[in-house]
C-alpha cells in the first residue's frame, strides 16, 4: 500500500460504517453525552429513549475504544461515535443526559433475521444475517428464542450489539 500512499484512518472498516450507518438511522441520530471514561480507557456516551410508560429509564449507550480525544460532558450525534459496543438497556438509574425518541422501524435492514448461536443462564446471542454484527439479550426479555429479528432485538431494551470476528 506503500507505494500509492500512506492509509490515512488505518482503523477504518467499510462494513462498521455500514453498521454505524444502520443503526443511527434507527435511531434517528440522537445526540449522546460522554458520562465517563473507565479505567481500560473506554468512553461512555449516553442518550436516555423517551418513555412514556414503565418505571425503568431506558437509555442508548455507545462504548468507545480507548483512544477517545473528547472530554466528559462533550456531545456528539450517534452518527460521529465510533463505538465497538451499542447498549440498548433499562436501568431505575437516572442520568442527566440528552433525551430523544424514535419510531421503531419495521423495514428492511431491520428486519434481518437473527438466528441464535448461543445461549447461557444470563444470555442468547444471535448472529445477523446481512450484518457484520453478533446480537446478545439477556435473559429475561420477551425474545428468548432460536429466531427473531433486528427490530424485535432491539425493542426488548435488553440487548447489546458488537461487531462480530
């Protein structure tokens, strides 16, 4: 490669930003907040999902590599986050950060099916078709099954979503 130049983002992956893509469209973008920085280095951004229903916040967080520049309190859409992780969650926690809502969407790419791979005392993970994702609920949600789809994943607000190896 050398020999045309040098590689300018070298951790740059067309199928991540495809990802990326897939999922700030779902989304709609939010703007997210950096809460914190753990001790490996990993940055927490989070955004809290409308709701009008329930007693538990549900929140969209995005866990950064290390190597994150940004500083706690900083906001960046969802669009401009590189993360490895996306967390899809419930917590009774409630954190000062930025407040969106979405309309779930029942369209292709999410409805790609997801088959699972796995499953343990405390999760099922799926793989995705169509997607370079693995998809991991944890026990205790509605999905708990050999298949389902992305949407249906993601509406249990108990799910993680990783890039796959």
């Amino acid at each position: 490669m050398s020999r045309y130049g040098e590689v300018f983002d070298s951790d740059y992956n067309p199928a991540h930003q495809q990802v990326y893509e897939v999922f700030s469209s779902y989304f709609e973008n939010p703007l997210m907040i950096k809460l914190k920085e753990d001790s490996n280095g990993v940055s927490f951004y989070y955004a809290r999902i409308h709701c009008m229903l329930g007693v538990e916040n549900r929140y969209l967080i995005a866990l950064v590599p290390p190597g994150d520049r940004s500083v706690p309190a900083s906001q960046h859409r969802l669009s401009e986050i590189s993360w490895f992780q996306l967390h899809i969650s419930q917590s009774p926690d409630e954190f000062n950060v930025p407040v969106f809502s979405y309309i779930p969407k029942k369209s292709p790419p999410y409805t790609a099916i997801i088959q699972r791979f796995d499953h343990t005392a405390s999760y099922d993970r799926y793989s995705c078709q169509g997607l370079p994702i693995t998809v991991t609920i944890r026990i205790g949600s509605a999905m708990n099954q050999e298949r389902g789809t992305l949407c249906s994943a993601l509406e249990t607000f108990r799910t993680v979503i990783a890039f796959a190896n």
